[in-house]
C-alpha cells in the first residue's frame, strides 16, 4: 500500500482511438474493468472511445458492452481518416465532461491493473503536467527467436521522475489545461503518417509544461503477425526518419536544417552500409578463433570487438544475453553465429532505412504508413 492522495473530486477522461480492430478493443475494455486503485483514491473516471472509421462498426460495439463495464463509456465518430483528427476528438469529448486529466492508450494494448493509479501517483509526487510510461511488447504469435532475442520491438524505459522533452499517446496521463492553453492540438498535417503526438508533446515542452516519466505505470502492446516481420521492422524505421525530418523542416525550414539533416542521413547511411561487410567478417572470424581459443581475455577482446564496431554494448549485451567477463560467450557465438548475423543484419538495415526516410523528408516526400491497418 502506497501512500493515499486524495482524488475525491478528480476527474479523469482515458482516451481511446480505434479503427478496425474489435478484438484489440474488446480487450482493451476488458483491461479498463480491472483497474485498481491502492497510491491513489478512485477517481471519477469515464472512458471514451473514438471510432475513426466512418462505418462506425465500433461505435456500435461499444453500445453492446457499454453494461459490461465498470466505468461510464462515452463513444463518437470521426469520420475523418487520420490519427490527429480522431486524437483532437476525443480531446473535445474529454473537455465537454469537465474532466481535470486525460490519459491516452492505444485500442491494441492492454494495461496493468495499476496502471492509471501509478500515472496518477507520479504526477501528484512531481507536480507534472505530463506523465507518461512504458509499452512493452506481446507477441500475438510466436516469433522468431533471434527478432525476440534482438528486442527489436522495445521501447524506451527511465527512471522515474526523470523529465522528458517528448512523450506519446500510448501511455500518458495530461493536465486537461494544457490541452486548452496550446495553440494548436495534434497537428492535422500527420493525418496518415504518424507522429503527430511527438509533434504535440514537444511542443508542450517548448511551452515550459512539466513532463515526467512513471516506469511503472506499465502497458503491454499486443504485436500481430502483420508486424513482426523484418518489412515491417525497416518500413517503421523509414517513417520515424521521415516523421523526423518532415517535422524538423517544419519547424525551421531553412537550407541549415536541411543540411544537417542531409548530414545526419549521410552518417545512417554510412555506418549501415559498412557494418554489414565488417560485422559479418567479424562474426566469421569469432567463428574461426572458437576452436582455438577461450578464456576471459579472449572473451573481452571478442565483446571489445563488437561493441566498438558493431552495435552498442547495450545492444549486445541484450542479445548475447551473457556475461561478458565468461569464457562461455566464445562458445555461444558459435552456437548462435546464424541468429546473430540475422539481428546484426536487421539493425544495420534499419539505419539505412532510416537514413533514407530522412532524405526523403528533406526532399519533401512524405511516408503515409497509416494507410495500411494491422488487426488482428
């Protein structure tokens, strides 16, 4: 049991935008009805669903189960394709209760049941503006284990408390003025392209508004089989350098930016391109040093190698999933070597593929990956 804060009078909108994906939803829901409160009192919470499909299908699904639940639903349409178009919306239906937060998660994720109780709390303790937390992924098929092993699906984790300078609509928790003090909500130009709530929020932390990390204000993400594929892995990486770069010119869109952002393309490009002949030579090389070496100085030497050359320590530290100081990893490379040259080849794609995102934004294109649905 935490420590109590009062929440007598709080009101609290969760948001959730939706296009085709009823079973992603109903689970979603499902989630909502076991949410509990220990740090925190109970708050006076509605719930809120925006169907951005025009047939309504889920308009009409939430009328179904709307007895089903704990908390009152409130549902509306947005016939308008687009994620900002549904994200301003549910801001507008969320003001129209007079509700003093509002918390956004995604229709394919599924929360802790403390998760809106931990967002809560944080933002109490620090006084936030903005709170928002970690998404973790779940596979809704079995995966490859080398895509696993990569954790090529990981998000961000900090400490909690730490202050942030962006945040996403997949687990935050808003002071409800902020949203009426900014000038302009989700920007209506990222309709089909994504990354109108990074736009947001960085704007937010322009404006001087605290924002605050929660690691354990956890929400899991339900991975279809639509995603968990290598297409799908570099098609991401192109349009978060493309969201990237498209929002950098618009901000400031002088011939200085869009040299830096050629630079910053050029170095992606580059480090892609000749990680992969080295970091198979490398690979080969640990394979034929295995039968005729080991012990920890040769272990170092070989982890020194691939993490100066390759990818992060971080990154191998995580994929290896062994102690550097072992003289076991020798062996678990060459056990491995074909699993680790898929993850070390997929990393370095990515990079290319966001280098070129980036060129693509600087020349004035523009990747519209929500033209595509993945249900499930």
């Amino acid at each position: 049991m935490g420590v109590s804060i009062s929440t007598e009078t709080m009101k609290v909108a969760v948001c959730i935008i939706t296009y085709r994906r009823p079973k992603g939803l109903k689970r979603l829901l499902e989630s909502l009805n076991k949410l509990i409160f220990d740090k925190c009192k109970a708050p006076n919470l509605q719930v809120i669903v925006v169907d951005n499909d025009p047939a309504g299908l889920a308009y009409e699904f939430c009328e179904g189960i709307r007895s089903d639940l704990n908390w009152p639903l409130k549902r509306s349409v947005e016939p308008r394709r687009g994620i900002p178009y549904a994200r301003n919306k549910a801001v507008a239906c969320a003001q129209e209760e007079h509700v003093n937060f509002i918390a956004f998660i995604d229709d394919d994720e599924v929360p802790e049941p403390s998760w809106l109780d931990e967002l809560l709390y944080i933002q109490e303790l620090y006084d936030a503006d903005v709170v928002a937390g970690p998404v973790l992924p779940r596979f809704t098929e079995p995966v490859a284990p080398w895509m696993e092993k990569g954790k090529f699906f990981e998000r961000r984790r900090l400490p909690t408390g730490d202050v942030l300078d962006w945040a996403a609509t997949n687990n935050v928790l808003v002071r409800s003025e902020v949203f009426e003090k900014m000038d302009k909500l989700f920007d209506e130009r990222f309709a089909l392209s994504g990354g109108s709530d990074k736009d947001f929020f960085m704007r937010v932390h322009r404006r001087g508004y605290k924002m605050v990390w929660a690691d354990d204000a956890l929400v899991y993400e339900w991975v279809p089989k639509s995603r968990a594929n290598v297409r799908w892995l570099l098609q991401r990486a192109y349009r978060v350098g493309n969201n990237h770069s498209v929002h950098a010119i618009s901000v400031e869109p002088s011939l200085a930016q869009r040299a830096s952002l050629v630079r910053e393309a050029s170095w992606l490009l580059i480090r892609g391109l000749w990680h992969i002949p080295l970091s198979i030579l490398i690979m080969a090389l640990a394979r034929a040093i295995c039968p005729i070496t080991g012990g920890t100085r040769s272990t170092i030497f070989l982890h020194k190698v691939f993490c100066d050359y390759t990818l992060s320590k971080a990154d191998w530290a995580n994929i290896i999933a062994i102690d550097c100081e072992s003289p076991s990893l020798v062996r678990g490379l060459r056990r491995n070597l074909r699993s680790l040259i898929k993850m070390l080849l997929v990393q370095t794609l990515k990079k290319i593929s966001r280098g070129t995102g980036i060129l693509a934004g600087v020349a004035g294109r523009r990747y519209e990956e929500y033209q595509r649905t993945h249900s499930e």
